[in-house]
C-alpha cells in the first residue's frame, strides 16, 4: 500500500507562507495522480491543487495564483509552496493520491493530515 506522509504546516499571519511536503512510500510515477486536499472546519472536504496522469498542474480558483504544486521524483516528494494565506485557507491539508492498475483497480490513498493556521 502507498503511504503518505505529510509535513510543514503550522501557525502563520495572513499574507505568510508555508510550505507543505508530502513524502510518498513510492515512486511518484507509479502514482496516476497527487495531490493536496483540505478540510476546514465545519466544511467537507475540497480539491486544492493536483498532478493530473499527464502530469498537468491543476488549482482550485481560490488558491490560484497564490499556492503552486511542485514535485522531486528523486526524493519522492510532492511540495505545495502557499504565499499570501487568508484566514480562509486555514484547514487540515491532506495529501492525495490514486493509482489504477489491471491487477489492483482504482486504489486511493491518503496522509494523515497537516494542520495549517492561518490567524492574526
């Protein structure tokens, strides 16, 4: 089974930055897609950016052009750089990722979760 291990958040002002990584147990081209999610308060779960299969940057429009999704295949680690947070980006940020395989199926993973504070 793929793991997911995530790191980097904390408690920062708004207009800071923080930068998330999410080190993955397997070659990140093993994986059809990664990516980030989050989970506010009260709210259900939401896209925030991704690697398509193609391996096309994909963002949710509130974050774009304020957060960008990078990788290191060496290391097997996917990064989510955040500048310019608003209080509305405070959430628990999730990794993300799915593999489809004749021999598995469609299989989803998940991190355990890093926690992001976006306050004055």
């Amino acid at each position: 089974q793929v793991q997911l291990v995530e790191s980097g958040g904390g408690l920062v002002q708004p207009g800071g930055s923080l930068r998330l990584s999410c080190t993955t147990s397997e070659s990140i081209f093993s994986l059809n897609t990664v990516g980030w999610y989050r989970q506010a308060p009260g709210k259900e779960r939401e896209f925030v950016a991704r690697f398509t299969a193609a391996r096309v940057r994909n963002y949710a429009e509130s974050v774009k052009g304020r957060f960008a999704i990078s990788r290191d295949t060496a290391k097997n680690i996917v990064y989510l750089q955040m500048d310019n947070l608003k209080p509305e980006d405070t959430a628990t940020y999730y990794c993300n990722a799915v593999r489809s395989s004749v021999l598995e199926g469609r299989r989803e993973y998940w991190g355990q979760g890093t926690q992001v504070t976006v306050s004055s």
